[in-house]
C-alpha cells in the first residue's frame, strides 16, 4: 500500500485509501517525524503527509539543533545522524557601519551529550529522522498536499488531499509556521507582520580545512555566530552564521513590518551585510549552494495558539514553537519535544479510546511541564526587549566608538575612560536609557 500511495503522490495524483490510521500527521519535518517514531514504536499504523518530493526537501538551509530533545528519544543519535559539527564556541557581535565588537564563548561542558548542539542542514538532517520512524513502520508518502481537513459532528477525522479523503482516529498538524490546515480549524489566526520575520538564507561551501582556519576550530567543533546591528539596517533582526563541515549557514532576519521603510529590500541588505568588513573575510571564496526565504515567529510565548480540539493536536512550527532571544534562536528541541509529547497524548488517548479535546488537553498540561513552554514562558518579555531599537542602531556605534579609542596607538596622549565612554554613552540615549534596556534584558533574558 505505502509504494501505491509514493507513486500516486509522485505523480499528482488523487490518493484512494480504504484503509482507517490511527494517526495521520501532516508534515515530515521534525515535529512531524519524531510524532511518527514514537507512534510507530508504540505499534500504531501512522500516515506522514509531506507536500515536499521527500522529508526535507523544503528545508533547503541549515542552522542549530540543541540536542537533549533527540537524545532523550534516540540515545546517542549525534553517532549516527548527519550533524555536521558540534558547536563548542558561541560568538556575538554588534555591526557598525564600519567595525565590529565581538564576544567569544567557548566550554567544554558543550561536548557533553545532553548539553550538546550540532549545526546541520535539514535536508540531510530531516531526510535522516524520517527515515528513522520509517524503520519502525510509519508510512510516508510525499509530493501530496493536504488540502482540508475533514470534520464530522465537531470532531477532526482526517485530511482530504484533492477529492480523496483519508481518516484517521487523530491527526497531528506539524505542516509549518502558516498552517493553513490550522487557521481553518479556527485554531491558528493569520500571522500578523509584527509577529513575524523573514528569513534570508544562503549555505556557501568552502573547504572543510579552509573553516577550521578561518574560526579557529579543530576537525569536528563548531562555532554559533549571532550580529546585530548594521545587517537589519536599524530594524529589528539581525544575522546569524553557522559553521558545517564543508559550508557555512548565513542567515538574515528581519521583522516583516519593517519592510518598506529601508530604502533596500531584503536581498540588497543582505547581500550589504555579506560585504562588512567582519563578515566578509569569513565567507570569501566561498561558493553559493542553495538560497532559500521563509516566514519565522518573532512573539514567542504570547503567539501560541490553540494545540488541541476535538481529534486534532498542533506541534513545532504550526504550534509557533520559536523563540530568539538575542544571543541564540530555538526552534529545533521544541518542535522534537512537542512531537514527542502530541505522540504521547495520541498513544494514551488510544489506550481510552477517547480522541475527544477532553483527553486530548493532557498535550497542553504535559507541554507547560515541559521546557518547551516554561522556556518560552521564561522568555516572554524577548520580543519586547528587541523593541529597543538602540540595540541595532546606537550601541553598535557606541561600542565602536568607545573600543576605537581603547585601541588605537597614534602617538597621541592618552585619555581616561570615562572622558570618551560618556560622550559615546550619552549619543546612545544616556545613562538612564542604558539602564532600563538592562532591565527589559533582565526580564527577557
């Protein structure tokens, strides 16, 4: 049955299934692929919909996956999986114009398996999960679109995919950070521009020892690069830079509602930050591999949206399961624990025999037990945080400002650090201003 279904999803085609799932899971990303693992250990006959040729086609980029989610459900998976390095340096840089002031972090503690994280590329890396749940008897059938939900009586009992429709006990919707599937439920409403930002993002190879070099990194380390400042042009945003074996992950984001009021669009101002003076030496040579544009949520906790109803749960990106929080961005371990966690309420609702929103809510009381949203609870105050415009345009300059002087020997006398820093501090927005960011920070962060 599974080769009839690729085939006719390979060609286009209407599905035709008499067959009745247990559970049928729309999307194969990574939400969607460790909900059909733990279903299918769990001996349930699973149906994973992904519109994509294969589980992470549309993944075509990369970026940072904090591991402790995965581990908890497939030990040691890091010996397996197609990570490409380990990240054991953290740097973080605000971008004038013209300079840059950067951070370095680096601790052994990040080797430890359940405080490690990995860069990887999402296309091998989710290609690789699903192939997991595959082993362990969930169907996948890709190239087909999930076009509607199918609702009897109040209750969610499947998905059509064109005319033909497929029923299931429960479905999970893990099909990404729109879900249309979910706005028709009522469970989702349309994503606002100030809850949302684009993502620009290029994966340009180089040579595996031209990396190590360039970031100081031996064989299998990595390095997690956050900047702020010049790239989002004094909007919110900023980039990020991730190190894989042979290629580098560079990303920039900038929140929707502040499209249209930079003279350049958002390729220009990316392509802008490719040629600062910090960035480009780290890419130079470097050889374009795949481009890809996206969607993120930026409101954290305050954007989570219904996750459950009568015989349907949401997970990951559907569920708006992201946070940035400035020195680092999580996406990955939530959806993976979210995935788990819908997969558990599925088994136990099984086991009732109930698929009702009654049981089902013991989704939502295992999620505010979990670190998914006590995280993003913690976080809440984030996105106001990022509110303070200052951080992306005055205290760049600022920093510049102050560490130029710190550091520049031309034979003049030299002065104390207060006669330049309080100049520098005072075109900033003062003392005052300075302190209430620290406070927002201490909320937020």
């Amino acid at each position: 049955m599974q080769d009839e279904l690729q085939d006719i999803g390979k060609k286009g085609e209407v599905i035709v299934s008499d067959d009745r799932f247990d559970a049928i899971i729309v999307g194969a990303g990574l939400a969607g692929s460790t909900a059909a693992l733990t279903l299918a250990k769990a001996g349930m006959e699973v149906l994973v919909i992904e519109r994509g040729n294969w589980a992470g086609a549309k993944n075509v980029s990369g970026g940072r996956l904090y591991g402790h989610a995965l581990e908890k459900i497939l030990p040691g998976f890091a010996e397996e999986a197609p990570i490409e390095r380990k990240i054991t340096k953290e740097r973080i840089s605000l971008l004038s114009e013209t300079a840059g002031t950067t951070i370095e972090y680096a601790d052994e503690s990040f080797r430890k398996p359940e405080t490690a994280s990995y860069s990887v590329l999402r296309s091998k890396f989710d290609k690789w999960l699903a192939e997991k749940a595959e082993a362990e008897g969930a169907m996948f059938v890709t190239g087909i679109h999930a076009d509607e939900m199918i609702v009897k009586d109040g209750k969610v009992c499947g998905v059509k995919c064109g005319e033909e429709e497929m029923e299931a006990d429960v479905v999970i919707l893990a099909d990404g950070v729109n879900s249309p599937l979910a706005q028709s439920l009522g469970m989702k409403k349309e994503l606002a521009q100030a809850e949302t930002a684009v993502g620009v993002k290029e994966v340009i190879g180089l040579e595996e020892k031209v990396i190590r070099d360039r970031f100081g990194l031996t064989e299998n380390e990595g390095c997690a690069w956050m900047m702020a400042g010049y790239p989002s042009d004094g909007g919110i945003g900023g980039m990020c830079l991730y190190t894989n074996k042979e290629s580098l992950s560079l990303a920039l984001v900038l929140t929707t509602s502040y499209i249209g009021q930079s003279e350049l669009s958002v390729p220009q101002l990316f392509e802008r930050a490719k040629a600062h003076p910090v960035v480009a030496p780290l890419i130079e040579g470097g050889k374009l591999l795949e481009y890809s544009a996206h969607l993120v949520t930026e409101g954290g906790y305050n954007m989570i949206p219904t996750l459950y109803k009568d015989g349907v749960l949401l997970a990951g990106d559907a569920a708006n399961m992201v946070i940035n929080i400035a020195y680092t961005v999580r996406g990955m371990d939530f959806a993976i624990e979210s995935g788990r966690l819908a997969a558990e309420t599925v088994i136990k609702a099984k086991e009732k025999g109930d698929f009702s929103a009654s049981t089902l809510s013991a989704y939502k009381q295992m999620l505010d037990n979990s670190f998914v949203l006590r995280d993003m609870q913690f976080h809440a105050k984030a996105p106001k945080l990022m509110e303070h415009k200052e951080i992306f345009t005055k205290y760049p300059q600022m920093a510049q400002e102050i560490f130029s002087e710190m550091y520049t020997i031309d034979g003049n006398p030299r002065r104390h650090l207060l006669k330049f820093a309080k100049p520098a501090l005072k075109k900033a927005g003062g003392i005052f201003k300075l302190a209430r960011i620290g406070l927002d920070a201490n909320k937020a962060i």
